[in-house]
C-alpha cells in the first residue's frame, strides 16, 4: 500500500501546482480599465470615440474599442504593465491618458474624460496631432499603416500580419474578424480582378496610408439601398498621396548553379482615378507564379462558379488543367519552368464611365525524369521491378478582362463586362519497364509513348441593366450574359509489352497504336429580370423571371494502326463517342427577404 500511497500523494501535489499555475497565470491577465468620454464645453457624453489602449514604452497596440451611447468604455483582460489610453474622434482632440495595472490596483477607472471640440480654440490647451492606429467610423475598422512597423521591401501581405484583428494563413488568404475576406481594393477599385492576394503580394507595404475592413453590401443591396444580409468581408488600401504620383514598384530576381533563375517584378503608377499596374514573374525553381485557378481569380470566374452563376472554362482533354502548379502547390517535383504576367487598368473616363482592365499571360513547363527500382520479396522467391521516364508539358493561358460602369444618370447604369480567354497545352511523355527474376531473366518488358495537343478559347460577356424607382428600395434589373467555349485537339499512344517464358524466349507481345481526336463546344445564354418591392422596414419583395439556354457538344474519334496501309485508318468505335445536349429552361420565382438583428430571413 505504501508504493500506491506514495503515488496518490505525487499526483495530488501535481494538479495542485497545476491550478496554482494556472490561477497565476490567469491572475496576470485580470486587469482592466473603464471610463466616459465627455465633451468639455456641452458636457454631455461623446458616442463613437475610438479608445486606443498602447504599451507606455514602445506605444505598441494592445487593444481598441468604441465608446457606447452612453459615452462608456471598457477594455479588459490587462496584464500588468503601464499604459497609454488614446481617445479619438473626428470631431474632437485627441486626448492621452497613463494608468498602470498591477497588483494592487487591477482596476483603473479613468472617470469623466474630458475631450474638446475641435471647432472650440482655447488658448490654454495644447494639443498635439497624432495617428491612432486604429480608429472605429462606424462599421469600418481603419488601420493607421505607419503605426505598425514591417521590415524594408516588405509587401502588404507582412504588414496585414502585424494588424491585430487580421490574420494571413500560409496559403495567402486573409481573414478580418474571423471572416475570410473575399475582396481587396486599392483606393475603393479592384486590383487584377478579384483575387485578394495579388495586391496583398505585390503592392508594398510602404505605399499604404490605411488599411480598412468593412462588410460590402452586396450589388443588389447597393442598388435597392437596404441590406439583403450578403455582405462579404473587403479590405480597402488606400494609398499614400505622395504614392499617386510618379511610378513605384519592386524588382528582384536571381541566378544560380546549374542555370537556374528566378525574377518577380511590379510596377504602379496611380493618380486621381488612373490605375495602372504590371507585374511579372519568370523561374525555373519551382518557386511560385501563376496557376490555373489564379487565371480564374483573375477573370472572376472561380467565383461565378462558386456561386453556381454558370461561369465556365475550357478543359484540356485527359490531361492536366493548363497552368496548374506554382502558386497552388500541385505538381511541384521535377523542375517547373513559370512564366506570367499582368496589367492592370483602371480609370474614370468622364464623369459617368468607370473603366476596368487587366491581361494577364501565364506558361507553365514542367520536366519531370523519374527513375523507380523495386525488390519484391516473397516466400519463395524475389523478383525485381525497374521503371524510367520522362515528361515534358507546355501549358499556356492567356486572359483579358474589360468592364464599363456606365452612369447614364441617378436612376438608371449599364454595366458591360465582357472577357475573353486561350488556352494552349503540349504534353508528351516516354517511359520504358522491365520485371526480372532472382537470376536477372525478363518476365515481361514494355514502353510507352504519348503526346497531346489541346487549344481552345472561351468568350463571356455580361450586360446589366439597373434601374432604381424615386422609392427606397424599388428597383428594377436586367441581366443577359452569354458564353461561348471551343477547344479542339489531337493526342498519340504508342504502348508495347513483350511477355517472356522461364527460358527467356518470347511467349506474347501487345501493342496499342492509335491517335484520336478531339472537339467540344458550348454555347449558353441567360436573360433574368428582377423587381423589387419594399414592403415593410428594411424588407423587400423580389419577383423574377428567368430563360435560359445552352447547347454543348463533345466528339473524340479514336483510330488505330493499320499496318497494310502504314496510316491511322482502322476506326475504333469502342474509344468513339459524339455527344450533344441542348438544354433549356423558363423560371419565375417571388421572394420575401428580411434581416432582422444581423439575421437573414427569406421566404
């Protein structure tokens, strides 16, 4: 019993220091720190100050928050420490208090804190401008860039990780407030589309003035005024004046042994609405670039897709998607050639048409050699397994995207955004087995030879009509788009296996040799329109009707060797199939949507 005894007293003094530490541990963090912001002449509380909580020794940010109604704050979970209070408000001084947490004082009630009115000038006070680095205007968190410090050459991407509220994963994405931001622009436009990080990659960081995040209504909220509750995270880059003039950018790159290279570069000229930006991007380490998926981000048509919108892209036969690799990690062994590049521009042409573009041109060349020895070992005997290859791909994909908002006055806009894309992929591929025995006898021995050639484009384009009635909330849309993809292509197989007896004499040989060729197509059109009736207090009433059609084909032609004629004229109507579907229909749907205390309700 004593050995049991011995153990039970062991493990009740380990959670016992184990609570003590706890307990000290959260003890450490039990500060807090609570006032009223109070105008100095109207002596009334202030509502919508943004409370600023810095470190006294380094003014790093530790926390924020916004007065209430009632002019109250409270910020806690301190940890003991001195502090700097900042209070901020557009119509108000700033105003700056110290306070310390430790262990006799946990809590500091800061009271009344008198801010004075900016319209107010007294002589006997001073009052010194500075930026808080983080304001609150009203639904938008503002980020003061200067106030949170990054590296030289660093990219916006680094300074978003210093923000607090903010959080960059491995991949790039973004999150604010624990939603993922779906959208970043640069002075209120898109940047190369709709991919949050290639601003966040290639802009730097030194040209930011402030960050904002905010929830962006949606289009059909923006156009009826009243919150359908499908808003999706957005950060704005607003830039610095002096970065509106002239050109800025960044270049790099790098050689190495055994011819290897890598380069990046951006430029960016911004002023008054004009935005123009290029960037590049050329290796063959396989460091990141361009990737399939990255072209949909650019044209929007990852997200249309999402969405279930009837966005669509040409595939490349039975090979790999054009351009996968790079950015996204896939394919990553053997050396990748990437090659790409951007522009981007954007500008208000008079006063009604806001203007966008962007190109951008991908390739993407993988070379990959492989060598494979394999020892089986089995009860009785071994046998050995030997492989070799090599592959070679050509992937190129290029895309251009336009787009005009048209203002035709304060009720009605026309918005056209037409894009168009090509894709080109080359693959080939060689590769040689043999098994033997124990004694280094064949079994069975074989090689494969293929090839492929696919191209193809796809052309979309969107029309929307938008009318808004003197009404709030009453509204009128017409949307039309259409789409057009074509690929065609060719492809070779040559595979041989020559099969051996014990005494190595030749038993069975079996050889596939044969092309076949490739053709798809689809055209589709939908027309909807959209009325909207509002009903009740922040609800509308939506009625639609919709039509539409599309007719898509597929062919493959499969021929194999004909060795009397040395040509591929022998028809392998197995490998054949020609496809065609015509699809089509006629809808009408009545909705009633409301949001109610950040809830979506929709009948």
């Amino acid at each position: 019993m004593r050995p049991l005894t011995i153990l039970i007293s062991r493990l009740f003094l380990l959670i016992v220091i184990l609570i003590l530490f706890s307990s000290s541990v959260f003890s450490q963090r039990d500060g807090n720190v609570k006032g009223i912001a109070f105008d100095s002449v109207a002596d009334k509380p202030i509502a919508g100050a943004t409370v600023t909580l810095l470190k006294k020794k380094d003014s790093s940010l530790v926390s924020f928050t916004m007065t209430d109604i009632k002019g109250s704050f409270n910020l806690d979970r301190l940890g003991d420490g001195e502090y700097r209070l900042l209070l901020t408000h557009v119509n108000y001084h700033n105003r700056s208090l110290f306070f310390s947490i430790d262990d006799k004082n946990k809590v500091s009630d800061l009271g009344k804190t008198l801010m004075h009115d900016l319209a107010q000038v007294l002589q006997e006070v001073t009052v010194t401008a500075e930026a808080p680095p983080v304001t609150l205007i009203g639904d938008t968190i503002q980020y003061n860039a200067g106030s949170f410090k990054t590296p030289p050459n660093a990219n916006v991407e680094q300074l978003l990780k210093n923000m607090p509220g903010l959080k960059v994963e491995k991949d790039g994405s973004i999150t604010a407030q624990g939603q993922k931001v779906n959208r970043v622009l640069v002075d209120g436009k898109e940047f190369f589309g709709t991919d949050p990080k290639i601003a966040t990659k290639n802009l730097p960081a030194d040209a930011v003035d402030k960050v904002q995040a905010y929830d962006r209504l949606s289009d059909a909220a923006q156009l009826t005024g009243i919150d359908d509750g499908n808003s999706e995270k957005t950060l704005n880059l607003k830039l610095k004046k002096e970065k509106k003039k002239g050109l800025f950018g960044k270049v790099n790159g790098g050689v190495g042994t055994d011819g290897r290279y890598e380069g990046k570069f951006n430029l960016n000229s911004f002023k008054g609405a004009r935005q123009l930006s290029a960037i590049g991007v050329a290796n063959n380490t396989n460091a990141e670039g361009f990737s399939f998926l990255d072209m949909l981000n650019f044209s929007g048509e990852l997200s249309r897709m999402q969405r279930g919108g009837g966005g669509s892209v040409v595939i490349s036969g039975d090979n790999q998607l054009p351009g996968m690799g790079g950015i996204n990690g896939q394919n990553s062994t053997g050396i990748n050639t990437i090659r790409g590049g951007g522009v981007n521009y954007n500008n208000l042409i008079g006063s009604k048409t806001d203007f966008t573009s962007n190109f951008f041109y991908n390739r993407f060349s993988p070379l990959r050699e492989t060598a494979l020895e394999r020892n089986y070992l089995l009860p009785d005997s071994s046998y050995f397994y030997n492989q070799r290859s090599v592959t070679s791909n050509t992937n190129d994909s290029y895309r251009l995207n336009l787009g005009a908002d048209i203002r035709l006055d304060s009720f009605h806009s026309l918005k056209i955004s037409p894009s168009l894309g090509f894709q080109r992929a080359e693959n080939s591929g060689a590769s040689t087995y043999t098994t033997m025995s124990a004694n280094g006898q064949a079994s069975n021995r074989g090689s494969t030879l293929n090839s492929s050639f696919t191209e193809g484009f796809n052309f979309r384009n969107e029309i929307l009509f938008r009318k808004k009635f003197r009404q709030k909330g009453r509204t009128f849309s017409l949307n039309f788009q259409t789409t057009l993809n074509k690929s065609e292509g060719d492809a070779s197989l040559l595979s041989v296996n020559n099969f051996f007896s014990k005494s190595g004499s030749s038993i069975r040989n079996d050889s596939i040799n044969q092309v076949n060729i490739n053709d798809g197509e689809l055209w589709s059109y939908n027309l909807r329109g959209v009325y909207t009736e509002p009903v009740l207090k922040n609800a509308l009433l939506e009625v639609s009707v919709g039509k539409s059609n599309s007719l898509s084909t597929a062919a493959k032609t499969t021929y194999d060797y004909n060795p009397l004629s040395g040509k591929y004229d022998r028809p392998n109507r197995l490998l054949t199939n020609d496809f065609s579907n015509i699809y089509g229909y006629t809808n009408a749907g009545l909705k009633l949507g409301a949001v109610r205390n950040n809830f979506n309700i929709a009948m």
